[in-house]
C-alpha cells in the first residue's frame, strides 16, 4: 500500500494483488506490480488513468484484467492477438505477461500512450509484445484472426470499425460491465449477417458486487 498526494490531500494507493491472486507465480506478480508503479508514475503526463482511478487500479484494471484473462486463456486458440485501441496496456500488457507463448501486438494512434507501451514492454522484458501506431481501421484487410479489447467503443461500433480487417472466421473477445446483454441486443440485424456475438463469461471483482463479462464475436462472412 503506498501513499500519494492529489493537490493536498494524501491518497491510499492499494496494491492487493498479491493476496487475491497467491496462485499466480509470484515472478508474475512482480510484472504486475512493476507495471503498476509505472503507471502511475508516467500517468499525470500521459493521462492513462482517470484520477479517481488511481487508488484502485490494482482492482479496476490489474483484478479485472487477470480475471477476464483466464476466460479468454481457456478459450483461445490463436498464437497471434491483437489488441485493439491499446491506450493504457490494458488488457494486451496483463495477456502478454500470462501468456508468454502468444504474440501480441498492442494498436493505439495516440504516439505519447505508444511510447508509454514500449517502454513498459521495455521493463518488464516482454519478448512476445510489439506496439503499432495506427488507427486500428487502416490495418490490412482481414488480417487479424484474434483481437480484444478493453473500454475501446460499444460492441456495435468495435464490430464496425473492423470488419474489413478481421479474417472469416476470426475471433474478437471484448471486456465489458453490466451493460453487455444490452450492447449485443443493440447491434443492428444487418451487422449480425457478419458477426456472431455471444458470451463467454461472467465474473465479479475480488472487491465490489458489480459484474464484467467477456463477449466473444465470431467473423462468420466477408
């Protein structure tokens, strides 16, 4: 637990991950810890996070990250993931360090937040992570057949926004709160004609009764 100042007030910053996840190897943990010190220290020129977010990152970001990670571990399949409109590392960083056997290649058109990601990449040693400045829709047409992403737009406009650069048959696991029912009943019935939307998973932070989901869409036509 370390102790910052916001203005003149002193701030709680919690670190709780290593009692929540004792199952995570604890060379694992410390990736974790190392990215967090440096979120926030590069944060308030960067703006990675909200400052409300700060005290709790280690739930909203490091808990909810790891969590969703295991529901997409179970279920993927793919050697290559993107992730998409990257911005902070979330979740693409987290994935990388759990799966060192997977290739990740982190998307952001915003140079400060990519440089913030190589750097990162940098000190925790990921050999399985690249960074891509770019707007996600200029990508080569169908040349993504795994991505995810985290707070990157609604399902309607994330299925849009890549169509073309999604293969057949390629996979787009997407995190999300309480609102993920109602996203997916709101994406158009000409847009379904394309992708096959359903959930993966449910799941509640180690702190809090608000529930996440993982929804995982499927390209099933060009």
């Amino acid at each position: 637990m370390n102790f910052a100042k916001s203005g003149s007030e002193a701030i709680t910053i919690h670190w709780r991950i290593d009692d929540w996840f004792k199952d995570i190897p604890e060379e694992t943990r410390a990736k974790f810890k190392k990215y967090h010190e440096e979120l926030l220290r590069l944060n308030k020129g960067i703006n990675l996070i909200s400052a409300k977010a700060i005290p709790v990152a280690d739930a909203m970001y490091f808990a909810d990250t790891i969590i969703a990670t295991r529901f997409i571990q179970k279920d993927l399949k793919h050697k290559e993931v993107y992730d998409l409109g990257s911005g902070n590392g979330f979740p693409g960083i987290i994935m990388a360090i759990m799966m060192p056997n997977v290739k990740f290649h982190l998307v952001d058109f915003d140079a400060k937040k990519a440089e913030f990601l190589k750097h990162v990449i940098k000190e925790l040693q990921l050999k399985n992570v690249d960074v891509l400045i770019r707007n996600v829709d200029v990508l080569p047409p169908a040349s993504i057949q795994c991505a995810i992403s985290r707070d990157f737009n609604t399902l309607t406009r994330s299925l849009l926004a890549t169509r073309k650069v999604f293969a057949v048959g390629g996979i787009y696991y997407h995190m999300k709160g309480e609102e993920w029912a109602t996203e997916i009943a709101d994406i158009p019935s000409q847009l379904c004609s394309f992708w096959s939307p359903g959930l993966l998973g449910e799941y509640k932070l180690p702190v809090g009764e608000v529930r996440f989901a993982v929804v995982k869409t499927e390209k099933i036509q060009a």
